[in-house]
C-alpha cells in the first residue's frame, strides 16, 4: 500500500438477494461509509 493511497470506507455489504433491505437501510441515513450489493 502506498502512502497517498485512497481507501473506501465499507459500512456494509448486502448479497444481492437482499437489495431492498439495502435501500431501506440506504433511507435511513445511519450509515457510515460505503454500502455494497454483492452479485
């Protein structure tokens, strides 16, 4: 890893069988970071 590399912030990863549960948590605004959909 260098020393001026980005790295995302993963708050949650949701296989893609639970996409809606994924928005639903989208809406809710208590995230912190990325949230993910697994295909």
């Amino acid at each position: 890893m260098t020393q001026n590399e980005i790295r995302p912030v993963i708050d949650s990863v949701f296989p893609f069988e639970d996409a809606i549960d994924a928005l639903h948590y989208l809406e809710k605004g208590s995230y912190f970071g990325k949230i993910s959909i697994k295909f």
